[in-house]
C-alpha cells in the first residue's frame, strides 16, 4: 500500500466517525431492565431509560427505541415524543410478564417490547424504519442513524470489545456515573445493579463539563398598589319592633380590615342621626390580634357613637399591616340606654367603619 492511500484512508476514517454512542446529541441509553412481571421482579415491567449527557435539550420526534433478540436481526420499535433537556432522564416504559413488581414511575414513551430477561439488544435510532442489523458485532453501530446501541448478555452485538453484563429480575445494566460515563464501551460503561427507573421529573444531573446550554434572562416586575379597605358581614341590622323604655339587646357585626401599610391603621365608627327622631346607638368591640382598642372601649361596655360631622369613635388601632385574609373586629351595636317616648314609626340611620392609614 503506498504512502498517499495509507494517508487517504486514515482522512475517511478521521471524517466518518462510528456513528453510535454519544452523538452531536449527546444522548444514551442509561438503564435497561428486561425483568419486568417476572418471577421475584423488582418492576412489572420491561424499561429502558434515556438521559441527555449534552448540554443541548433535544427533540425526539421521529425517533425510535427498538429491540432485538440477543442474536436477533428482527427488531421491534417504540415511538419517541417530546425533548430532553441536558441532564434530564427519559423513561419508556414497556412489556410486562405478569402483575409482579412494583408499578414503574410515570412513562414518557410506552411500548410493548418484551425484553430478554438476561440478554438482548437495544438501538436508540433517529428513524422510524426498524433495523436489520445485529447479527455480529458492530453491524448496528455502522449505521449513522443508531445514536447509541447497548448488547447486553449473550448479545450477538455490542459497542466496543464486549457486551454488558447479563441481567436477571432485580438487577438492570446500569450506565456508570449516573449516566455520564460514555466510551464506547458496553462491557464496561454498564454494571449490573439494581433497578432504579428515572423519568423526566427526576432531578436534573449535568454531567462534568457540561452546561444548561444558551439561555436568555428578562426582568420581571410588578408594582404592588396600596391596599386598605372595610368590609361588614352584613349590609344592614333590623332590631324588630320595641316600644319606648324597651332596651333592645346588641346584634353582632364583624367589620374586616383589609391594609398592605406596615405602619398600620386606625378603625374609626360614626354614623347619622336616626330620623325621624334621633335614637342612642351604641357599641362595643372586641381586637383582633395585634390590634388595640379605642380607650373609650377597653371596658367592654356599649358606648355612644357619635353622629357627624362629630368626631368618630375610635374602635381600635393596629401599628402593622392586616394578617393574610384582613384583620376581623367583632363588634356590637346596640342602645347606650333604654328607648326614648317618640313617636310610632321606623326609625332608620347610617353606621360606617372609616380605615384611616397611619
């Protein structure tokens, strides 16, 4: 062979590398477990898991997992669908022998290839058209389509110098360092451990030397207004029907305090004079936590509320914003005493709780 042809031919080789393991994509295949509903089965059913070693997310559709016997040629495919994102796992889900096992985490792809228990093949493939490789070694790696390829077992093919270990019901091959560790090397980037099935909401795992890829940021901002408002549990109160020297007993209002101001608030009451004449409404309270009473009304007992322009009553204080949902005062209305000799007819007028910020 002369020098130049010697050169050519190590030019080929340096320009078409093998086309399988971890690919401009940077995916492989992670685990495989063919034990499922078998006998003393750890998991009902067959998996294989995906997991991006790359720092690109990628986008699976139009690929394929697919299967094959250990010195099969017939392969048997499964759909992929969705992306991956670098350091994220992909869980397909497949046969099962018998309700036997623990139920698998939530699938990203299913299938229904019944896996060899102790040996067989897998081909993660960028196509749909099953393979019709495999019957000696390094045949489905030439493919440029396989992206990686994993013979476990007896396998008649596999990547490198030898297969992955044989599997059982509890063990699965298992990729070493979570996935990251890719030579090229079946024998010996898979062990044989116990299953352990991750899917795409298992915690993220960049590997050594990789990043989430390129990334965009924005801000984000919101203006929060200022918040104090009063709300009543009921719109209006109706005491029935008294005669002059009756007492009419208290009816209860919870008056709820809504406020963002960290310094606080103050509830004040006032109202109008009943008409046609006037009556003498009254009112006790009681705080909310955090919050004091008005002075007037710390003894508990019914006091006048004055009629405006007057001076409101203070019902109490807060020297904090409202807890979550507003701060609750319960209060009741009543007479400060007995009712006046006036005249028969209704006797109406207006009570309103004013917040003021402090």
């Amino acid at each position: 062979m002369s020098r130049v042809l010697l050169l050519a031919i190590l030019a080929a080789l340096l320009l078409f590398p093998s086309a399988a393991g971890a690919g401009a994509s940077g995916l492989v295949v992670s685990q495989i477990y063919g034990g499922g509903g078998n006998a003393g089965a750890t998991f009902r059913n067959d998996y294989v898991e995906l997991f991006n070693a790359g720092s690109g997310t990628v986008d699976l559709s139009g690929w394929t997992v697919q299967y094959a016997t250990s010195a099969g040629t017939t392969w048997q495919t499964t759909a992929l669908s969705g992306t991956i994102a670098p350091g994220r796992y992909y869980l397909v889900q497949l046969a099962s022998n018998a309700d036997v096992g623990a139920a698998l985490p939530a699938a990203d792809a299913t299938g229904t290839s019944n896996l060899g228990g102790t040996s067989g093949k897998i081909a993660l493939v960028r196509g749909a058209a099953a393979l019709t490789c495999g019957a000696s070694a390094g045949s489905c790696t030439a493919d440029p389509l396989v992206e990686d390829f994993v013979g476990y077992g007896s396998a008649s093919d596999f990547e490198g110098a030898g297969s992955a270990a044989g599997l059982s019901s509890t063990s699965a091959a298992v990729r070493a360092n979570d996935g990251c560790t890719e030579t090229n090397e079946n024998a010996t980037d898979f062990t044989a451990a116990a299953p352990t099935p991750r899917n795409s909401a298992s915690p993220q795992n960049l590997c050594a030397g990789t990043s989430p890829g390129p990334s965009g940021s924005m801000s984000v901002d919101l203006e929060v207004a200022s918040v104090l408002s009063v709300s009543l549990d009921r719109p209006a109160l109706s005491f029935g029907t008294f005669t002059s020297g009756d007492r009419p007993g208290p009816l209860p209002e919870r008056v709820t305090v809504s406020s963002n101001n960290a310094t606080g608030y103050s509830l004040v009451v006032a109202r109008t004079a009943f008409a046609p004449a006037d009556l003498p409404l009254a009112l006790s309270a009681t705080a909310p936590a955090g919050g004091t009473l008005g002075s007037t009304l710390s003894s508990g007992a019914l006091v006048p509320i004055p009629i405006s322009p007057a001076t409101g009553l203070t019902v109490g204080t807060k020297a904090a914003s409202s807890a979550a949902g507003g701060d609750v005062w319960p209060t009741n209305i009543g007479f400060s005493s007995p009712l006046p000799l006036v005249a028969t007819g209704r006797y109406s007028a207006t009570v309103t709780f004013t917040a003021v910020a402090r």
